[in-house]
C-alpha cells in the first residue's frame, strides 16, 4: 500500500502529520442501556454493517499512511468501540479513564492493560472519560465538562500531561463529550459549535480561536464535529456537507465516512478513535 504520506506534501499550510491510533472492533456493538441522548435501548443494530463501518473507518487511516493498533473488545462491554474514551496519550504519559456510568466502568482496566505499552500509565482519582472530553490542541488540552468529566480531572489531568489544560463547558446533553462538539483540525485552528457551550466559554474559544470555522447546528447533530485530523485530511461524517465545504474552502482535506450504526450509540469517527502521541 502505498502512504499518501511518504513524502512532505501541503496544501498552503496544512502539512499531514503520521498518526498512531488505538481501535476496538464492534463485534459486541448493541443499544442495551442509555447513558447520552442519541441511545435509545431497543434500537435494532445491524452489526455486521457496523463491522463494516469500522473497518472502512480503519482503513482509511492506514490509506492515508497512519498506524493503528487494534484492542480486542470484551463481552459485555457494547462500548467498548468508542476508544477514544479510554485515556488522553500525551509525550508517553497515559491519563486513563475513570467511567461516569457504571455500564462502561470495566472498559477502563481493559485499555489499561493494551496501552501500558505506549507510555507511563496513570490511574486517575477523578471521574474523566478520556479523549471524550480532552482534546490536544498544540500545547494546551482543551477539557470538556458538564455532562461526564468532573471539573477536578481537569488539574489532574495536567499534572499528568504536563500542559495547560483549558477548561470549557457543555449545556447541551446532546452534546454530552467535547468530542462532540468540537474538533481540533491542527495545533493552533478548531471547528466547534458555539450553542453547545456555555456563554462564558463561548467568550474563551472566541478569545482564542477568532478565526475557527463555526459549525451549524445541521451539522452538528450529525456528529460532523465528531472528527479526526492529521493536519490536512479531516475524517468525519459524510454526512456533514456544510462542515465538509467549510473545511474545503480553510484548505483541509475532507474524508467522509458513514458510521451510521455507531451514531445510534451517540459516536463519530473521533469517538472510535484514540490517538497515541509519542
């Protein structure tokens, strides 16, 4: 196969970065509880296509040149797929996670175990759930909370990173992760939807990203903020068209991918994706 990253390419200065990320199959994928709004339990799940969903997910991060490392998922855990809850991987340190709802707590101990391979793992004190809520951007971490992460991980967890973190609140239970609210397209440049944060945060992300693309809420409510970069390809829903011409247009690369199966459990792209940063 042959990466689209083997040789430095940019489209005006949005240069692809090679990523590493940690994926869980959903062989045990069901809608058995609900712990967001999208989870309706009951909702009928056609697995098969959403094995198949994932695995078109997967490969096309190996098709843009990256690197993933699958976790076999466990009986039991339907969850277990959105591995981005699992840990926040900062410069080898792992800032684990410590579930908010009991149905999901065994998830934890179980990705512990696949990324003590990656760094030093921390066990953390307080309620967090991963890259759901903190998102690197640059030399800061961006802290969702509101809904899942308590305000206390936010110190933890940067202790642990060793990097500032930014604390920002959801207001809308539709919007229960920052993941899902906003996605970090390079180092310094965010899309996020303003409605989903509260006004005093809404004044920080202004303050701080004065040029970020401002998703509708059309978009929105397909999970298209729900989405992974590199720097210059943004894997999202495809069926985010709004999000993915205002991407366009900054000089981003939009990959569309549909994940329908999982959106009924109130996840994306990003939520099926953790990133290890070396």
């Amino acid at each position: 196969m042959t990466s689209v990253l083997t040789r430095p390419d940019t489209i005006g200065d949005r240069t692809p970065t090679r990523r590493h990320y940690v994926m869980c199959p959903p062989t045990h994928f069901a809608i058995e509880y609900a712990i967001n709004p999208w989870m309706r339990p009951g909702t009928p799940v056609d697995r098969e296509l959403a094995l198949a969903q994932w695995d078109a997910l997967r490969r096309t991060y190996l098709d843009l040149g990256h690197e993933v490392t699958v976790v076999e998922p466990e009986p039991g855990l339907p969850d277990m797929v959105y591995a981005a809850n699992a840990a926040t991987v900062v410069g080898g340190r792992v800032y684990g996670a410590r579930f908010r709802y009991p149905q999901r707590a065994a998830e934890a101990e179980l990705y512990r175990k696949a990324l003590v391979e990656v760094g030093t793992y921390t066990e953390p004190t307080f309620v967090n759930e991963g890259e759901g809520d903190f998102l690197v951007a640059g030399d800061v971490v961006l802290a969702g909370t509101g809904f899942r992460t308590e305000p206390r991980a936010h110190a933890e967890a940067a202790r642990v990173l060793r990097r500032p973190v930014i604390g920002l609140e959801l207001v809308d239970p539709r919007y229960y992760h920052l993941d899902t609210a906003m996605a970090v397209l390079s180092g310094h440049d965010v899309a996020y939807l303003p409605e989903a944060f509260s006004p005093r945060s809404r004044g920080v992300l202004a303050g701080r990203y004065p040029d970020a693309v401002l998703a509708s809420p059309a978009d929105a409510a397909v999970l298209g903020l729900n989405a992974v970069s590199d720097g210059r390809h943004v894997v999202l829903p495809a069926a985010a068209a709004g999000l993915a011409a205002a991407l366009r247009d900054r000089g981003y690369e939009p990959v569309g991918v549909d994940l329908s199966e999982l959106l009924k459990g109130g996840g994306g792209p990003k939520c099926c994706t953790l990133e290890v940063r070396a």
